[in-house]
C-alpha cells in the first residue's frame, strides 16, 4: 500500500502542475470600438460617427479555477479611435491567461486634452414637426471621462477563453442613451449654426450648454462591453 502512495502521489502533483501550467496560457483577446446607431423615428436621434481618444484600459477577471486577472494599459501617446473603422486597433490587443471567467471588467479612461475634442458624436436630428429640415447633431466633450462598461456575453461559451481560439470584443457606447432626458423641443429650439455646409446643433461647453451638462452627466452610463 506505501509503494502505491509513493507511486501515486507523483502522478497528482504532475497533474495538479499541469493543469496550473494550462491556467497560464495567454489566449489573444482584440478590442472594437463602436457606436450604438439605433434609429427611434421622428423627434428622436440617430448617431452616426464619431471617436475617441483613449488613454488608458483597465481589465478585470475572476475565474472559476485560477488567479484574479488585473491589466491596466495606459498610453504614453493617447490613441485616437474612430467608430466608423472596421478594424482592431494594434494598442488595444491583451493577452488574457485562458479559463472559464465568472466576472470579466472593461474600463476605458479618454484623454485629458487640451487642443482637441478626445469625444466626438455626431448623428440627425429629425424633428417631430411636420415638414421641419433634419438638422446635424455634433456632440463634443474635452473633458477626461471613464466608461465602466457593463459585460454582456452572447453566449454561454463566450466568457470562456481558450488559448486556441482568438477573441474579439466590441466596446459599445449608447449616445441614444446619454440623450435620453433630452426633450425633442429642447433639440428643436437649440442654438445652430453651419458646419461644413449643414445646420447643426453643436453640443459642448460653450454652445447650448444646458443641454451639455444633463448629457455629460451621462456618459458613462448604459454602455457595454460585448463578448
């Protein structure tokens, strides 16, 4: 019985070692930035396009089996992201160790700048009046801003990381969302002027900036993290 113990307990250890081993292996994870563009007809918004300049992600993790993951990126020079780009941005590529996550957190910081907008959306304005021209909604921010991002998986598998299966995740803002309280009239009797040939209703500190403060206030709500 001691010459079998002796035999076996080797074996568990090479076990347990090689399941630890395999908690380790990176699994690639890539990151998109989007815009939600859902159209709620006339008198309300649709936004269009934009970006923004990132300088920091904060990655969160537990898993079922395995050590806490805690990445935090900051960018010496912040990239600027525009949602209308198909692609993954290069900056924005983590190495996660592979497992089943119970809890997964997404955090992106913009930029502190100081010469430029580090958020900009921009959509239509379709007022509720019979007859009334869409007008451009151009909605700027220069103000630094975190977005804690809710985690919505698509499915039951897709929290779970493999080292031979390469991830990617869509960053989802809602600027419908952030409008929200926004009346339609409020819209409708905002200050305009043209901006590349287009009346617009520029959104940002210094023009119609009660409707600034209720949307800035919101940013940071409601929007996601999609696995």
């Amino acid at each position: 019985m001691r010459s079998f113990l002796y035999c076996f307990i080797p074996i568990l250890f090479l076990v347990a070692c090689t399941k630890k081993d395999s908690l380790k292996k990176p699994v690639s994870l890539d990151f998109k930035i989007d815009i939600d563009r859902s159209y709620n007809g006339p008198g309300d918004l649709v936004f269009q396009k934009g970006g923004i300049v990132l300088a920091a992600v904060a990655i969160k993790g537990k898993r079922s089996e395995g050590d806490d993951i805690d990445f935090y990126r900051s960018f010496d020079t912040p990239i600027y992201i525009d949602f209308d780009s198909v692609e993954t941005n290069t900056q924005l590529h983590f190495d996660l160790p592979q497992g089943n996550y119970t809890e997964l957190t997404v955090t992106c910081f913009s930029a502190a700048t100081t010469s430029t907008n580090n958020l900009t959306v921009e959509g239509l304005f379709t007022p509720p009046d019979a007859g009334a021209s869409t007008r451009t909604v151009l909605f700027e921010v220069d103000l630094p801003a975190t977005f804690a991002l809710e985690t919505e998986a698509l499915n039951s598998e897709s929290l779970a990381f493999k080292s031979e299966q390469p991830k990617i995740a869509t960053i989802k803002l809602y600027p419908l969302k952030w409008f929200r309280p926004v009346l339609a009239q409020s819209l409708n009797n905002a200050q305009t002027r043209t901006i590349d040939n287009k009346t617009t209703i520029p959104i940002n500190k210094s023009e119609n900036l009660s409707i600034f403060n209720v949307v800035i206030n919101r940013i940071d709500k409601e929007n996601k993290v999609i696995f």
